[in-house]
C-alpha cells in the first residue's frame, strides 16, 4: 500500500485485507466487520432517507458526516488497491459509482437474479441495516439464475461486505422480504460515461419515485 496515501477513517483495513477469495461459483470475497464497530452508532445515525424501494444515487441523497466519512473510505484510492489487490487486477482507470438501497416490499420481481451490467468490472456491496433477523432478503451469491442455487448467504446488516469480480457466472439475487434494507454498492465501471448514465437515470427515477402515481406504477412494474 502507498505510504502516501492517508489510512482509512473508519474502514478495517486488515479485515479487509485478510479476507478469503473464493472461486466457486465466481471470483468473491466476504468480510464480516469491514467498518470498525466503535462506529456503528454515528453511521446509523447520519444514514440517508430513502423513501421508496429500488436504488438511489449517492448524489440523489443526503446524509450526515459520519456515513460520509465511510463514504470518503470506500471511495479512497486506498481502498481501490485493497480491491485491485484482492482480485489481482488494475482498476487504475476505472471509476466508481454508488447506489444505495433502503426499502424492499416483498415482490416477487425483487432481487431477481443477474450477474450485473457488462460495464461493471467489480461490485462491492455494504450492509448498513440496524440488524436482519430474516430468513430471506439475504444477498445469495448464485451457481446459476436459480435464486435457490446458491453457494453463499450475505446478510444486509451493518459493515457487512461482499465484493465479486463481475463476468457472465457472476449471478447474485435474494429472495423477496418487505422491510427496510439498507445497502449500498459501489461498482468500478468501465468509463464516466457510464457513471453519468447511472446516476441520471437513478435520478429520474428518484423523482418519478417522489410523484405518488408514478410511484405505484414503478412498484408494480416488472424487473
């Protein structure tokens, strides 16, 4: 790691580091305390309000300065070599974007299974839910676009983290569970376009969210 680079505020390096890289069904990584604990109560606390189901942009939501410290973590270059060393790649010239989601309704066209976008290089996927004593809504990492056909369970709950290499086997989903989920993921993609794209179209779905008839008719639509 760069002497240069300043530490992390908020995020556990070590853990992080030291994680496991599986292969099987895909190329992942899971850490179980990737934000240091003695935090926990200030980030929950500076959360974003998202309103609705689906996914936000980052810059579509406002939050207080301890969740924007992590913020500042994640989007480190710090933390980018952790990743890149994780995966044994170079992600130099690739930015990220960050979506959050915070609400689930239990529909069944929720957490539909896919492997992500062709534009995305890695996804990292942090829990900041209070606790998820559920069953289902747990992240399933996929052998398949069977959301039964799962190698591994990522439960949304706070610094939880989930990181995978993106490629045509990399099929992840849940199943359905009405209630608040809140997660963020931060995605290397493959150029700005992409980045502007994402975040203009989350945010003409924030809006089309916030106007109360097209809001139901984006709850019901088809994923």
């Amino acid at each position: 790691m760069n002497a240069e680079e300043p530490n992390f505020a908020m995020l556990n390096e070590e853990e992080i580091s030291i994680s496991k890289l599986h292969t099987d069904p895909y190329e992942y990584a899971y850490v179980e305390q990737a934000i240091r604990p003695e935090y926990r109560t200030a980030v929950l606390a500076d959360l974003p309000v998202i309103p609705d189901r689906g996914s936000y942009g980052l810059p579509n939501l406002n939050y207080g300065p301890a969740f924007g410290t992590v913020i500042k973590d994640l989007t480190s270059q710090r933390f980018k070599r952790l990743v890149e060393q994780k995966f044994d790649m170079d992600l130099s010239k690739n930015p990220s974007v960050i979506l959050m989601m915070g609400n689930t309704t239990g529909h069944y066209n929720e957490g539909f299974a896919h492997p992500d976008s062709r534009h995305k290089i890695v996804t990292v996927i942090v829990g900041f839910s209070h606790e998820w004593p559920y069953e289902k809504g747990r992240l399933r990492v996929l052998r398949s676009s069977d959301r039964n056909d799962y190698a591994f369970e990522f439960p949304p709950e706070f610094g939880h983290m989930l990181m995978f290499k993106v490629s045509e086997k990399s099929w992840h989903g849940f199943l359905p569970q009405k209630g608040p989920r809140m997660s963020l993921q931060l995605c290397y993609v493959d150029s700005e376009a992409y980045v502007r794209s994402e975040y203009a179209r989350h945010g003409v779905s924030a809006f089309a969210k916030s106007v109360p008839m097209l809001r139901k008719i984006i709850e019901w639509a088809p994923r």
